[in-house]
C-alpha cells in the first residue's frame, strides 16, 4: 500500500520541486530522486526472487510498473520546465491553486499508469483542451473498433505460438543446430504478441479517454495515432536492428533518447541502452539482454555502412533485406528472451544454443570494421 501512496507523492514532490528549485536545476533532481526509489523497490523483488526464494505479490509488481511509467512523466516534464517548452505554475505570483491541476492531472493520469504510452505535457493538455470542442464518440468510435480487433487478433496469434512451442523440445546441447534456435524464435514471439496486446489495450484505453488525437489525415479523416508504441506488423516487418530498436516500445525509445542518448557526451548508444536496463530493474538477463542489443545496433551501423555502396542490384538488395530480416528476428530473439525471462537460468538457456553465435558475431562486425 505503501508504494501506492508514494505514486500519488511524486506527483506532489515534483511540484515541491518546481516551486523550491531553479528550473535548470529541476531536471536532476528529479531524475535522481525518482530513479534512486524506483531502483530500491526494483532491488527488494530482487532480494525477494534471489535471496528468499519467493514469489513477489502480483499486486506489487503491478505498483512497481506505474512507478516506471510515473518516472518517465515526471522526468519528461521536469525537462521541459527546465527547457522552457513548459511554464512553471509558481512563474506568476499568482495564488490561484487551480495552476497546479494540468500538472497533477499529467502526472496521474490513471489509463497511462496503468501502461503507457507516455505523451508529452502540452500534448496532455492540448489533448484535454480538444475534447471541449470535438464530440469525441462519434470521433473515435470506428477507429477504436479498429484497435480492438487487432487487440483480439494478436491475443489469438499467441495460441498456434503456444502449440507451435509445445511441438518443439528444448534440449541442451542438441545435435539438431536448427531446433532449439527455433524454439527460442518462437518462444520471443509469444513474448512479443504479449507486449503488442498490451500495447495497443494501453493504445485504446487512452483513446477512450480522449487522448491521442493527431490531427487529420490526407483523406480529411481524423487520426487517433497521436499516442501509439508502434504497429507490431511494421515492427516484425523491419529488417534492421537499429530501426526495430527505434520502433519497439516506440515513446519509451523516444523518451531514451531524449533523457540520455542526446545528453551523453561519451558512447550515447551504449549508455542508452545501460539506462535502459536500469530503468527496466536491473536483473542479469535483462543487463545481458539490453547489452546484446547495443552490440548488436552497433554492428548494424557499421555493416549498413560498410555493404550499403555493394548493393548496386535489385536482387542484391532483396538477399541483402532477407538476410537482414532474419538476423534481426533471431537477434531480438536472444534480447527478448534474456529481458522478459530476467534470471541467470535466462542467460543459460540462451548460451546453450546456437542461437548466441548472432551477438558475438556482432561484436565481430564491431572489431573488423
């Protein structure tokens, strides 16, 4: 229950914060201070997996997860202020209390606790200012129908997954190069339906509240994409790690790159993705797991750069694409696998197939060119 509380204080903190601190200074504080107690809980479910050996409560977890999703609003409207994109309500000497409820609305808006997608500050209230002027019902409705049976179609998707996996034995050391490398390929896809479904019911939750409005299209049609992780059937589609690294998770990945990819000054891709396994709870296949997936982003620039002036012919291109594709899926096979499955046993499932040849041969790439 405590945890619960203390998601409502940050709300309260961070405007403590504003009011007591200079808006160049915000950012830090503020960061700081949120990831030093998010990481605290992330290192208790840690002692109690690891050290007790016991299960901890679903409904902890589930507290756990807003506070991740509470650090990602606070720290992107902390950057703001101290940018100057957002006005700090304290700026006025007015005492007019009501200032302070954009701020408290933005940090406690429950359908995005409850799983995101993370908006900007001005794209909340600009969001909430449209629904006094747009009937949203009649608005929305198709395009959330819509939504919902992708919702539906990818939690189907996960029952031939399920019984393709059954199909399958793992075996340690098996003789057969291409079975464990295909049941690890499927298991990530299971996984992934996983993070689409829930994505997209985040996609539509906040729809139904009125968020996520983009304008209009091409068409004259109003788009309701404003507020989306990403398309899973353009995200499978990609060929590139880079690009699926860009597309997955879509605004958690801009919301990296902001708070620390454009504000390190040494190795930016590296510390990003270390960042990222830190926000994410610091468990060893997930340390693994987020490495891998620098590595292997690296070695993606660098072979583009290197083969890109080789492929002067369409069927070049194509083999080029297929190969690509296919290393990209097992690649992002090894990250999925090592991040969602979090333990060391994780790691030894992964090392005892032949699947870990892709990342050290990324770390090749890497050292030949």
């Amino acid at each position: 229950i405590y945890i619960y509380i203390y998601i409502c204080g940050d709300a309260v903190l961070l405007l403590l914060l504003i009011y007591c601190l200079h808006p160049t200074r915000i950012h830090q504080w503020t960061m700081g201070l949120q990831m030093c107690w998010q990481t605290f809980w992330h290192l208790y479910i840690q002692y109690q997996l690891y050290w007790l050996q016991e299960t901890p409560d679903s409904r902890l977890l589930l507290a756990i997860s807003a506070l991740m999703l509470m650090t990602q609003r606070v720290s992107s409207l902390s950057l703001d202020l101290q940018e100057g994109t957002v006005t700090s309500p304290f700026q006025n000497s007015s005492q007019d209390l009501s200032v302070l409820i954009p701020f408290l609305s933005y940090s406690l808006n429950f359908p995005a606790l409850l799983g995101g997608p993370l908006c900007s500050f001005n794209t909340f209230v600009q969001s909430v200012k449209q629904m006094s002027v747009t009937p949203l019902l009649a608005s929305y409705l198709r395009r959330l129908t819509s939504k919902i049976l992708q919702v539906l179609v990818l939690v189907w998707i996960k029952y031939p997954l399920k019984e393709l996996l059954k199909s399958f034995t793992f075996r340690v050391n098996s003789p057969c190069v291409c079975q464990n490398i295909i049941w690890i390929w499927i298991l990530s896809l299971l996984l992934k339906m996983n993070y689409y479904a829930h994505w997209k019911v985040s996609e539509c939750v906040n729809n139904a509240a009125g968020i996520g409005f983009h304008g209009f299209s091409h068409s004259g049609k109003k788009s309701w994409d404003g507020l989306s992780d990403g398309s899973p059937w353009v995200t499978e589609a990609l060929s590139r790690p880079s690009a699926f690294a860009r597309q997955w998770n879509r605004t958690t990945a801009v919301w990296l790159r902001r708070m620390v990819f454009k504000r390190s000054n040494r190795s930016p891709l590296f510390m990003t993705f270390l960042f990222s396994a830190w926000w994410h709870g610091l468990h060893p296949g997930q340390i693994l797991g987020f490495i891998i997936w620098a590595v292997t982003v690296q070695g993606d620039y660098k072979i583009h750069h290197f083969l890109h002036p080789m492929l002067t012919s369409k069927w070049r291109k194509w083999l080029y694409v297929c190969l690509n594709w296919a290393f990209t899926q097992l690649t992002i096979s090894c990250v999925v696998v090592c991040v969602e499955l979090q333990s060391l046993e994780s790691v030894k499932l992964l090392w005892s197939s032949y699947i870990a040849v892709l990342p050290l041969l990324s770390v090749l790439i890497i050292i030949i060119l």
